[in-house]
C-alpha cells in the first residue's frame, strides 16, 4: 500500500505532519513533567502502604497459627503464646451490631433527604448535623456514649462499643447513600410516576435498586473503617480475656483495643500479639473489601 | 376510586374519523375523553400557559405542535398531573376527563395516572430486564398471575415482541435507541390506560424507528386516544387526527405566555388554517 510504503518524510501543505515531532518543544517538555509527576505521586502513595502492609504481615505471620485465631487472650501480657478469639469475635459482633443499626438508619435517612426532604430546612438541616457529625473525633464520641450509655446502663458492654461505632458510621453511610440516589436518574422516577407508582413504590421498587450497588459499597467501607475504631471501643466497651458472646451484658474487647494495649507495653510476647491481631483485623477489614466489591459487581452486571 | 365510572376493559370502539366540525370545541358524535376548559398552568409566579380550551376526542391523536417554549410540555403534563412534583407548579381552570375535574380536591393523582400514561421524549427504560419493564406497572398496579400474557401482548402491540422475544430476560438497557422507546411504549400500555400521552417520543430516532412509532400509533387507536407533542410538521400531519397549534405571545407587560392559536381536524388545520399565525408557522415563514 502507499501509505506504508512512503514512511512520513517531510510534510507538507496536504499531508499534515501527525507525529509527535510536530508538537512544540514546549508541549513536549510539559506533557514528558505531567507525566512524570503522575508516576511520582503513585509512588509516593504506593510506598507507604507497602512497607505498612510488609511489616505487618512479616511481623503477624509469626505469631499466626490455628490456636492464636481460637484461645483466649492471656491474663498477663508477658505470657508467651494464648491467642485473639476474644476479640476477633468482639470485634465481628460489635462492628456487626453497628452495621445493623447504621446502615438501614442511613440509608432510610439518605431516602429522606433525597426523595422526601430535598431542600427543606428539616433536610438541610440533618445535612449540616450529618456533616458536623462526620467530624466527631472517635474518642469524643466514644465518652459521648460513655456518658449517655455506659453510666446509664452502669457497665462496659458490647452494645455500648457498636452504639458508638454506629454513630461514626451513620453520618458517613447517610450521605455516601445520599450521593448514590442522587445519580439516579429523574427520567426513571417519571417513569415510575407516569405508570402510576405512589412515591415510596417508586422508590422502593425503582430509586433504591439503581443504587444499590453504590450504597453497599459506600456501607462496607464505612463500617470497614469503624471496625478499626480504637478509642471508643476502649473507652466503653472494657476489657475481656475470654470470649463474651452477650453483646449486653459483661466487657468485651475487639482487636483495635487489643492491638492498642499490647502493643504498648515492653514484652515480646505481648508485641508479637499485637502484630498477629493487626494482621488479622487487616485480613478482616479487606474481607469486608472484597465482599462490597463483590456485591457491588453483582449488582453491576445486572444492570448492564 | 376516584373514577370509577371509567370501565377499561368494555370501551366502545368508535369510528375513526369522527365527523367532526370545524374549530375549537369540535361537535362530534361522542362526548370528548378529556376537555380542557380555560386551562393556566403556573411555575410559581410565572404564567407559563394562559387560558387554553380544547377536547380530546376518544381513539383518536390529538397533535400540539409549535414553536419550543411555547408550553406544549407543560400542558401535556398537566393531563395526567405530571406536574405535581415540580415545586410551585399550578393548575388553574378546569382539566375534565370523562367530565370530572382531575384537579378537584378528591382525585386521586395515582389514580389518574393509571389511566392516563405518558411516553417522553427520551427513551428511559427501567435498568431491568426487557420483561420487568413491560411487567413493572402489571405489579405495582397488582396485577398477579398470567403476567407473562401480558407482557407478551404489550411488547406485541408495540410492535417489538418478535424483535426481543429470545432476551426477555436482558438488560433493557441493551437495546437500541428505537427499541427502548417502544418498550416504554409497551410499558405504558401493558396497564391500559385510556389515554396516551407523549412528549415528542420520535425525536432521539432515526426515520426508521420514527416510521414504526407512527404506524404504531395509527394501530393503538383501535384501543386508546393518543395525545402527541412533535415538532415534526410532517408527522403531525400524518398521524394526528386533530392538531392543536400552540405559540408564544408576549403580553403588555413583557411577559412571554403560552397560548392555544388554533384547534381542529388535522386536515384542515394544515390546508386551511383559520389564523394568520398558524399560516406563518406551518408553511415556515415563522420568525
Ligand atoms: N419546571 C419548570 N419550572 C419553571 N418553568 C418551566 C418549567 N418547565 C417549563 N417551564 C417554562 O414554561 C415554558 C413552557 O415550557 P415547555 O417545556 O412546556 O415548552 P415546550 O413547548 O414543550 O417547548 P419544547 O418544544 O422546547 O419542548 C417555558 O418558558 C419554560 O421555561
Ligand atoms: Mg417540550
């Protein structure tokens, strides 16, 4: 063929030059830094949670074993050996129990402020106070429950660690699901409307489908991020040494806390613990990970 | 029930081409679906729509047609009270189907809509299957068993069963631009409404498509009145019985309105129109 057969030599009036010669040195020079800089932020981002994750699994693959996943935490910390069953379970019951409180509170409040309340001062208002909220460091609401639970009911419990978890959750499951219904399109809606669905069918049966996957994500992430909540949980929930399955009654302990405390004092043993219990309360977290990603890809597909 | 008194099921079929006489408020043998009295719709303060009067006659299409802006959607939407949601949007005068008044203070807006359906001018699918879109309104109405019957003589009446027949179960979101719109067709009628409106549903199609959608209407009225806003002259002139012409007026204020020039049988509408206005829009010497 001709055009291959005469390489690009010199161009001329009607046969523009389409090499990247053609750019000025300039141009050049600017797209070559961008790039350049791109790669360097990556790195820059990648660094950190690569040593993160090298030291922890170096240093937690040690210690893990069939027995550290199953018996409980010694009484004292320069004992060798013992495990983390305590508070792998109380970290899964609590973060459990929190998720079932913040996530269909959020989600219904979402429903509220994007189908129902809109600009109203009620909405607007929940926005601000979701926003405000959202900015509570854990520990302040940590003694918050403290104070309105804790004292309340007159002893460390489970329940009181997941009541504030949820409330750390709740703001950011409230308006990550907000966002998610707001992509929804309008057209959908008068779709709906026009087929002679009442509004809650509407949103029940058209609204909430098409951003499901959103606001699963949004939710698995948020409580992901709760399950590694520290402060609160030490400052409500106590301390444990063997399992507590009663989520309302006795201490209890989650792996946060435990990697907290045995981190902090001078024994290997205890360190290399706490090393095992942030290994495991990683593998845990990226678990809730995958499973978004998961659901979300689910519902991806379907919608396609 | 708000309005009861309307049997779906046993409409009398009715000839046609009415006889029908010659300008607004046209004398027919049967008594007028929907009658618009003195109709005003309002955004807010702002009077979008001013004092408009015609019928629509039953198993017919009645056409708006007119210059953009000039309130064609907005009428349209306030047949079936798709304009409810739209904050400050107000209806004044009277909106009569089948003689009641859809705004009086005990109509049911859920109600009207089931009876009277609307198709838009994009093609806006439900992200579901092909089969839950035709099926959506059966269930949300509770319509239970033989579901697939219908769905079948929906996507059949819309002309697209043998096109999707085999996918029933994909994505209705897969399918083309053409195709989409008449399932939203189909999806209107699996509920049978009486009435149909729809807010230029050609205009996102190829001549194509555009052709089956009004051969596809021709058909629909053997069981429903159509109510169609388009752009297309031409269109209207080949599928409307009756043509409604709409323009913008500015009143003394300064205030641009919407207002109804002229109203009757489509025929004459086009070779004979009776104001100037309409002369200057339909043979295009419109500003
Ligand atoms: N939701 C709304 N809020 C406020 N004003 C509106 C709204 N919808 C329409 N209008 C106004 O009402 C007038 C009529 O609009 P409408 O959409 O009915 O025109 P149209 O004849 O359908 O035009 P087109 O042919 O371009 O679709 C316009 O001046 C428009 O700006
Ligand atoms: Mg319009």
């Amino acid at each position: 063929m001709t055009v291959t057969a005469a390489p690009a030599t010199r161009p001329t009036a009607d046969r523009p030059d389409l090499t990247r010669a053609a750019l000025s040195g300039r141009r050049r020079f600017t797209n070559r830094l961008a790039t350049a800089a791109i790669w360097g932020a990556v790195l820059l981002a990648v660094v950190p949670l690569a040593l993160v994750t090298y030291t922890v699994v170096s240093k937690g693959a040690g210690v893990m074993s069939p027995s550290f996943l199953t018996e409980d935490i010694p009484n004292s910390y320069r004992r060798v050996g013992g495990g983390m069953a305590p508070a792998i379970i109380g970290t899964l019951l609590i973060t459990g129990a929190a998720a079932l409180m913040a996530i269909p509170l959020g989600v219904f409040g979402a429903i509220y402020l994007n189908e129902y309340g809109k600009q109203r001062p009620l909405a607007r208002l929940i926005r601000l106070m979701a926003d405000v909220m959202t900015g509570v460091p854990s520990i302040v609401m940590g003694l918050f429950i403290y104070i309105a639970w804790v004292r309340l009911v007159g002893q460390f419990t489970g329940f009181a660690g997941a009541l504030a978890l949820a409330c750390l959750m709740l703001p950011v499951v409230i308006r990550s699901s907000e966002e998610m219904l707001r992509l929804v399109p309008e057209e959908l809606r008068q779709a709906s409307m026009a087929l002679g669905a009442r509004k809650w069918k509407t949103t029940l049966t058209v609204v909430l489908p098409a951003a499901i996957s959103g606001i699963t994500s949004g939710s698995l992430l948020a409580v992901a991020r709760a399950a590694g909540e520290t402060a609160p949980i030490i400052i409500v929930t106590g301390i444990a040494f063997s399992p507590n399955w009663n989520l309302f009654d006795g201490s209890n302990t989650a792996l946060p806390a435990q990697i907290f405390r045995n981190a902090s004092t001078s024994f290997p043993a205890a360190q290399d613990r706490a090393w095992g219990a942030a290994l495991t309360l990683i593998v845990i977290v990226l678990g809730f990970t995958i499973i978004a990603r998961f659901i979300s890809s689910r519902f991806a597909i379907k919608e396609r | 029930m708000a309005s009861n008194d309307t049997d779906l099921t046993t409409r009398p079929s009715v000839a046609v081409h009415a006889p029908g006489s010659t300008a607004a408020g046209a004398e027919t043998t049967t008594a007028p679906v929907m009658q618009l009295r003195d109709v005003s719709v309002y955004y807010g303060s702002y009077e979008a729509v001013r004092g408009t009067s015609m019928p629509i006659q039953q198993n017919q299409v009645t056409a708006m047609i007119g210059p953009s802006g000039c309130g064609k959607s907005t009428v349209l939407r306030a047949l079936n009270r798709m304009n409810d949601p739209i904050p400050g949007a107000r209806v004044s005068g009277d909106v009569l189907y089948h003689g009641q008044d859809l705004y009086a203070r005990d109509v049911d807006p859920i109600q009207v809509r089931r009876r009277i359906g609307m198709v838009f001018q994009k093609p806006n699918p439900f992200p579901k299957s092909i089969y839950d879109n035709v099926a959506y309104g059966l269930r949300i109405n509770g319509i239970k068993g033989r579901l697939d019957d219908h769905v079948e003589a929906a996507l059949t009446q819309a002309a697209l069963w043998d096109e999707v027949k085999d996918k029933l179960r994909k994505s209705a979101l897969a399918l083309s631009g053409g195709q989409q719109q008449r399932l939203c067709i189909a999806r209107t009628i699996a509920v049978k409404p009486e009435v149909i409106l729809m807010d230029e549903p050609c205009s996102a199609l190829d001549p194509i498509a555009t052709a089956k959608i009004e051969d596809l209407m021709f058909e629909l009225t053997n069981d429903y009145t159509i109510v169609i806003v388009t752009h297309n002259m031409q269109q209207a002139a080949r599928v409307s019985h009756y043509t409604a012409f709409f323009t913008a007026e500015v009143d003394d204020k300064q205030v641009r309105h919407g207002r109804l020039v002229e109203f009757s049988q489509t025929g004459k509408l086009f070779t004979n129109p009776a104001d100037k206005r309409t002369e200057d829009y339909i043979t295009g010497r419109f500003g």
